[in-house]
C-alpha cells in the first residue's frame, strides 16, 4: 500500500506540473446546453464540441471530478467531466474526457470512439490514436495516428517512429528520426520537423508549409549531453539542499507552506522582483553617472544568485509537500524526494515548446519563495522555533 500510495504522489507530481500550463493552452467553456453531441471535426470545422453532460443525461459512469488513475492495466471508459490523470503499464481510453488528459504509461491507446475535449499530455513508449483530441503534446518512442485519429488542433511531438494516417486540423510540431504518412493522412496545416534526414512527403498530404531543420549533432551525442545535464543538475541541487539544510533547517517547512497556500502571491512577488531588480539596476546604471554602480552591480549579482538556485527551492517546497502527506518524516527522504523533482523538472524541459514555459513558472516560483523567506532569517535559522507565515 505505501509503494502505491508513493507512485501515486509521484504521478501527481508530474502530471501536476504539465497541468500548469494545460489552462494557458486552451480553455474551455461551458454553453448553456446539456447535450452529449460531440460535433466531428470536418474540412470548415476545427474544434471540438464544447457542451458539458450534466448528471441527468449521462450514464452512471459520470464522473463530475478530476480521476486519478494508478494501476499495471487500466480501462478509462467513463464521461469525465474533470481532467484525467493515469498512470500504468497500459492505458486504454475509450470513454470521454471533458477536460485534459494526463498520462505516463508504456502503452497508451486512446480508441476509435474516445475523445478528448482538451488536450492531451503523454510520456510513453508507444502510442496509438484512435479517436478525438484538442491539441496534443507527446513524449513516445513510437507514435501511431490512425485512419480514424484525429487531432482538432495542433500536434508538438518528440518520437523515434512517427507514423500518421488521420487528421491534424493544423499544425505538426516534431523532433523525429521517421516520419511516414499514409496516403488517407491530412495535415491542413504546417508540418515543422527536427531530424537527422528529410524526408519525402506525397503531395497534397500537407495543405500548408513544410519546414524542415536538421539535426547536426548525433545521437550519441544528444543522449550524452542530457545524461551529463541532468546528473550536474542532481549534484548541484543536492549541495544546495544540504546547505540550506544546515544553515536553515526550517526553511523547507516554510517554503513547503507558501507552495501550498501562497503560490500565487509567490509567483507575483518571484515576477517582481525579477523584472524590479533588472529595471532598477538599469536606471541605476544609465542615470546616476555611475556613482551608485556598486549597488547595482550587487542587485544583479543577488539576483542571479537567487535564480540559480531557484529551481532547487521551488523542488525543495514540492519534496517537503509530499514528505508531509506521508510517513516518512526523515530528512533523507526529504532529500531524496526533492531530487526527485529536479530530475523531474529537468527531464520536462527537453519536452518541446511547454517545456521552457514550465520551467519559467517553477523559476518565478522559486524566486518568490526565496524572497518571502528572506525576512524571516532568524526564524529560518532557529530549528526551535516555528515558522511564522
């Protein structure tokens, strides 16, 4: 039960981050009417239906909340009226989902009658569609769209093995060693590309442009380069950690409750002060004839310090959470949670074009943490006392 119950926050973890950002893509409202009809998306038509079922109308697989689902085998057919979040060895979705769609699986199958009003979110080895989706972000070794798949969207892809032979209403976005269309595949968009190869795309396939960037480096070398990135980024967040850890042993406590009750006076302040402390260092610069240099000089100087650091603080707050809601109370599993979330957040930001706006929002986060503690350094320090808020 506690492996469970692990694997559960940790999925959480995730997903929780991508989440983030999954309002900024595409939010959906609710219309006045209660109908189940789902408008297809044709040739004129390029969204999906955005009328939500009501308790009333739908069966008694209506669900009117987020769904957590952790399990080797899992079978989604329910109406979701909620975000879905999974997590298994394969995943079969053959239900409705009006809300985003979350996943990390080795097997994913979103089937011919499922679909997804919003978007979907996946980290798999392979996956295969079926149904109906809004936009699309996906991690996959082997990615397959199929006959019926469609994408009401836009398509961001990173895969070894792309194959498509569906609908993308507007543009592809991938990084891809092959890429194969079927002759039944639309794409009424762009096709923008990353690979080692061009490859040769039959006419009338892609109603728009195709953008093709090669890749210089070789794999190897790419593999190395992310291995080498992430173990420096684990051994550094572990000094910092320790550090703090000894120089402020109740500051992961405090950081911990201003993720969970204040992070959007943190964001607000992490933006501030960011965008303060570079203004006023300018002004400082350009318009005192250099007699106060020093002291912007020093500013700048902090304030890379603190975003260096920033992203370590942000994931110190997230191991803490999770360190609380469990029974593991040590500071070795504190430590060990929170580097966790470093590797987390550095793997999510090899994924294309969400993962520099997320890694933004955690650095804004951690900035402002550090500086809603900066005042309480005393409390901080002292591991007697108790963190005031």
């Amino acid at each position: 039960m506690k492996i469970k119950r692990f694997s559960k926050i940790i999925l959480c973890l995730f997903l929780v981050i991508l989440f983030i950002l999954s309002t900024n893509v595409l939010a959906l409202t609710t219309t006045g009417e209660t109908s189940n009809e789902i408008i297809p998306v044709t040739n004129d038509v390029q969204t999906i239906s955005e009328t939500v079922p009501t308790q009333d109308d739908a069966t008694s697989t209506y669900k009117d909340s987020d769904l957590f689902l952790y399990a080797v085998n899992i079978e989604m057919s329910d109406v979701v009226n909620g975000n879905v979040f999974a997590y298994g060895q394969t995943v079969n979705i053959t239900g409705q989902i009006y809300g985003d769609l979350f996943v990390m699986a080795n097997s994913l199958n979103i089937a011919e009658n499922a679909v997804i009003h919003g978007n979907i979110f996946v980290l798999s080895n392979t996956m295969t569609i079926s149904g109906l989706a809004s936009d699309a972000y996906i991690m996959s070794n082997n990615l397959n769209i199929t006959s019926t798949g469609m994408i009401a969207r836009n398509l961001y892809v990173t895969s070894s093995e792309i194959t498509i032979a569906g609908q993308i209403s507007r543009d592809i976005n991938a990084s891809v060693n092959n890429l194969h269309f079927d002759e039944s595949a639309i794409v009424k968009g762009n096709l923008n590309y990353t690979s080692n190869n061009e490859f040769q795309i039959n006419d009338g396939i892609v109603s728009g442009e195709v953008n093709y960037t090669k890749v210089e480096a070789s794999t190897e070398n790419m593999v190395w380069s992310i291995v080498s990135s992430v173990i420096s980024s684990l051994i550094f967040s572990f000094v910092i950690i320790m550090l703090l850890l000894w120089i402020a042993p109740k500051f992961k406590e405090s950081a911990c409750e201003i993720v969970e009750k204040k992070s959007l006076k943190a964001f607000g302040i992490g933006l501030l002060v960011f965008f303060g402390t570079i203004i006023a260092s300018f002004i400082l610069l350009l318009f005192t004839y250099g007699l106060v240099t020093s002291v912007a000089v020093f500013a700048i100087a902090v304030l890379a310090i603190a975003c260096i650091v920033a992203t370590t603080v942000f994931s110190m707050a997230i191991g803490q959470l999770i360190t609380s809601k469990t029974k593991f109370k040590s500071n070795t599993a504190f430590v060990l949670f929170s580097l966790l979330v470093v590797l987390v957040l550095k793997l999510v930001g090899y994924i294309p074009y969400i993962g520099a706006p997320i890694g933004l929002i955690v650095f804004i986060l951690g900035l402002g943490i550090i500086c809603m503690n900066a005042y309480k350094r005393k409390d901080l320090v002292d591991g007697s006392k108790a963190t005031k808020t």
